[in-house]
C-alpha cells in the first residue's frame, strides 16, 4: 500500500478545479478504483504515485497508471 495512493482515492489527484470535491472524477469512480486496487495490488507490481495518479512499476519500469475520466475509468498501459 502506497499513502500517496490513498490520498489520491481520498482527495482526488489535484488536476482540475474538482479536486477535493464531490465531482472529482476518481470520487465518481472509487468503487471502482478501489477494486481494480486491490487486484493491483496482489500481483508483483509495485505500486506508486506518479503524475498525480497511481502508478505500478515493475523493476523501476512503468507498467501501467491507473486513472479516471468523466465517463470511465481505466488502466491505461505504457
């Protein structure tokens, strides 16, 4: 678990004028967040905060970010 990481699920990532609010897109989508987190985090990767947002490395490599949008939320691949 990563305390950068929890703050971004609690606060938002601070990239827009949303943040620390309700309309925040990651508090649009925590629940999901939350899970695909979780599965995240039972694998081999390591988890980050990069670029405001979560970040799984692998051996110093970025893998993938996890992120939210207005109308979805994804993992997006490097």
């Amino acid at each position: 678990m990563n305390p950068g990481v929890d703050r971004y699920l609690i606060d938002g990532c601070g990239r827009c004028s949303f943040y620390q609010t309700p309309q925040c897109k990651v508090h649009t989508w925590a629940k999901e967040l939350t899970e695909l987190r979780r599965i995240l985090q039972e694998s081999e990767l390591q988890e980050e905060l990069k670029w405001s947002q979560p970040c799984y490395t692998y051996r110093h490599k970025n893998i993938l970010l996890l992120t939210a949008f207005k109308d979805f939320t994804c993992i997006a691949f490097f």
